[in-house]
C-alpha cells in the first residue's frame, strides 16, 4: 500500500492566507458597521412610527368615544355616519399597529444579532492588533559580556 505524502505548505502560501484573513475580517468589520448603521435607522423609522400609530388610535379612541355619545343623545344618520367612519379608521389603525409591532419585533431580532456580532469582530480586530504589536517589536540587542580579566 502506497502512503501518500502529505505536502508541507510553503511560507509564501501561509503569509497570503494570513493576510486574506484578515483583510476579510477587517472587510467584515466594515460591513458589520454599515449593516448596524442601517438597521439602526431602519429600527428607529419603525419605531417612531409605532408612537405615531398610537398617538392617532388614542385620539381616535376618544373621538369614537364622544361620537358614540352623540349618537345616543341624538341618533341622526349624520352621527351614525360620522360613528361609523371613526370606527373604520379605528380598525385601520388597528391593522397598522399590529403590522407595525411585527416588523418592530423582527428589527429587534436582526439588530441584536449584529450588534453581538459587530462585537465578536471588534474583540477579533483588538486581539490582533495586539498580537501584532507584540510580534513586531524589534529585537533587543544582547549585550556582549565582558570578559573577567585573569589574574
């Protein structure tokens, strides 16, 4: 049975795997940046319309409530009507919140998930760059030893 020989890899290949390395990681610290930084803004365009669609269901609330009143005290096709549209633009609103808090609950998921990782790739990128300072301090000079003089 013939054994094959595994090959030594050679030091050019090793350094340009090296460097590939961490050329993607610093690529990857950019992008993970970047992906944060939209998805950021995207969270709080969500968010800002969250407290938007409440606001007008709590105002609409309220006009409902008064409409229903109205059409108790004088029950007028005017004020059915009126009644009617309010409770229509209710359930409307209704609708855009719920869509509204699912599209805010998966921003939730996809932004903590960058945020952990834009930190894995900072600690990865510090490490380094520490491990790099440290291989790449110049040799200390060994000083000669001086020789004992014989007596």
């Amino acid at each position: 049975m013939a054994v094959a020989k595994k090959t030594v890899i050679k030091n050019a290949a090793l350094v340009k795997a090296t460097e590939t390395s961490l050329a993607n990681l610093e690529a990857a610290t950019a992008n993970g940046a970047k992906a944060l930084a939209a998805a950021t803004k995207k969270s709080k365009q969500s968010s800002a319309e969250g407290k938007r669609l409440s606001k007008k269901r709590v105002a609409l609330i309220k006009r409902n409530k008064t409409a229903a009143a109205k059409v108790k005290k004088d029950p007028s096709a005017e004020n059915k009507k009126n009644l009617k549209a309010l409770a229509n633009e209710l359930a409307t609103i209704r609708k855009e919140a719920a869509k509204n808090k699912s599209v805010r609950a998966a921003d939730y998921e996809e932004l903590s998930g960058l945020r952990i990782s834009c930190r894995r790739l900072a600690a990865y990128t510090k490490a380094l760059a520490a491990a790099d300072k440290v291989l790449n301090k110049p040799k200390k000079k060994v000083r000669r030893r001086k020789k004992v003089a014989a007596k």
